[in-house]
C-alpha cells in the first residue's frame, strides 16, 4: 500500500496538468546544479552556489535573477515535457528575441531544464581556443521548488 500512495502521489501533478490542472512548473525555483554535455563527453558539472533562481508565473511568463544576468521572458507549453521560452528582456541585449526549446520535467520539488543546442546552434558560441567548436551540446539545469 506505501508503493502504491508514493506512485499515485508522484503521478498526480501530471494528471492534474493533463486534465487542465495548473501547470507544475509555475512557482519559484533555486537553481542547484548544471551539466554541460558536448559532443557526449560531461565537460562542466557544476553545483549552483550563487543563489540563482528562475519563476514560472500561470500567466506565462518566467524571470531569471542571477548574480550574471536578470532575465525575464515568456514561456508555452509545447506538451508535456517541452516549454518554448523567448527572452524579452536581459541584461545582456543580445539575448533578447532568442527563443529555444527545452525538455522541462518536473519530478516532486525538482524541475529539470535541458536544451540542446547542434553544430547550427553552436556557431553563435564563442569557439575554444584551438578554434573548434563542439558539433553538439545540452546544457542541463536542476532546480528544486523554493519553500
């Protein structure tokens, strides 16, 4: 019977969101922990120490506040696993207008966010020192719900 509650309470935010329930995303988050993947190899893992955080409003629209960078923007629900997020406003202007698609699951009190970015994508990254670039890259960021 313990299983049986722990499965049905790991459920009921998605059911909820299929059913026209509230979006699980919506709510503040603290950012924990980033993992840059390129061309298949981890290249940076790191845990989020800075006190980072991002919010998801029901009304569609996110901010990001960051020691680096305040960020805000507007955010869809492709389905249930993918949002489409376009930044409308940044301390760093040539990030404004960029849209992306990212993978978003929300598990319990934790939110995962992963883009991917291919060799087009890529080339707006400045290239490493030997001149190349990655062909590939995701970028995955862990959030857990701020209390």
């Amino acid at each position: 019977m313990n299983t049986l509650l722990r499965l049905l309470l790991l459920l009921a935010p998605l059911v909820a969101f299929a059913s026209g329930g509230p979006d699980p995303i919506v709510g503040t988050w603290q950012h924990t922990l980033i993992v840059q993947v390129a061309d298949g190899k981890v290249v940076r893992r790191e845990q989020a120490t800075d006190g980072s955080s991002m919010e998801f409003r029901a009304d569609g629209t996110w901010t990001l506040s960051s020691p680096q960078n305040q960020a805000s923007g507007t955010y869809r629900r492709l389905d249930r696993d993918r949002i489409e997020t376009t930044i409308t406003g940044s301390d760093h202007p040539r990030q404004i207008g960029d849209a992306s698609v990212k993978r978003a699951v929300v598990q319990n009190d934790s939110l995962i966010l992963t883009v991917d970015y291919d060799s087009e994508k890529m080339k707006v990254f400045p290239a490493r020192a030997d001149g190349t670039r990655p062909q590939s890259m995701s970028v995955t960021s862990t959030f857990r719900r701020a209390r």
